[in-house]
C-alpha cells in the first residue's frame, strides 16, 4: 500500500509539472542563438530568440547591444522595434524571432550596425513588451567577437 501510495504522488507531481503553463502575463523571452561568432564588415549578424506571452498583446522588442572593455560591459546602444517592424511571424501569444543586421556596409535593406574602433567582444539582449507595459526579464546572446575589418 506505501509503494501505490508513494507512486500515485509521483504520478500527481510528474502530472502537474508537465501541465505547467509556460504563458504568463509578463512576457518571456530567450536567445536562441547569433552568428557568426566572428564579424567582419559586410557580414550578416543573426540573432535568434523566442517570446511567450499570455494575452498575446506583445507590441515591441528592445534589442541591446553592448560592447566590452576587457571584462566592462557598455551598452552601445538600445534599439526599439515594433513586431511589425520586425514582421514577427506567428501566433501573437507564441512566435519566433530573427532580427538580421548588416555590419558596417550597406549594401541591403537590413538593419545598419555601425562598426567598432578596434576588435571586441559583443552580446546583444532582448526584451519583450506588451501593451499594458510588462516588460520581459533581459535575455542575453553568447558573446561574439566584432572585427574592425
């Protein structure tokens, strides 16, 4: 009797955990991936990242891009997007993302990223919010490496 009960708990719990709802009111979001690790200019930088929210009212991403001084981050700069700007596909409680931009040139219709001084090491983090003014908490990419070449 001790082992059906101690499973039907397990049973309960395994259950439970699995019917977790991953949509809440705040948004959540995370950074899947960017390439390339190593930029160079007229290179294509990829970032890829997910957003959930539960209401489905997500109305604009914050993409921050820093730049490193040894081991100091500092934010370079703080790009804001609407999802129509960024022609997010898919349900508006559940989408993926992929924000492109070219470095240093200009030679397509993507978003411009200037180029650094000298070497360094990047991240850029998202930031999801909606319509009532949730925020998401701040997601950050690997780092990478922006050349000066």
């Amino acid at each position: 009797m001790k082992y059906v009960f101690s499973a039907l708990v397990l049973l309960l719990a395994f259950t439970t955990a699995c019917n977790k709802d991953k949509f809440t009111t705040i948004p959540q979001v995370k950074v899947q991936s960017i390439s390339p690790n190593e930029v160079h200019f007229g290179d294509i930088l990829r970032v890829k990242g997910s957003y959930t929210d539960q209401e489905g009212d997500v109305d604009s991403i914050l993409i921050v891009y820093k730049w490193y001084n040894g081991s100091t981050a500092i934010p370079r700069d703080t790009f804001r997007y609407s999802i129509q700007e960024l022609e997010v596909p898919g349900n508006p409680r559940q989408a993926d993302l992929e924000i492109n931009f070219e470095y240093h040139t200009n030679n397509t219709n993507l978003r411009f990223l200037s180029s650094v001084a000298r070497d360094t090491t990047a991240t850029f983090g998202l930031v999801v919010k909606d319509k009532e003014g949730n925020r998401s908490e701040y997601a950050e990419s690997d780092p990478i490496r922006l050349t000066n070449n």
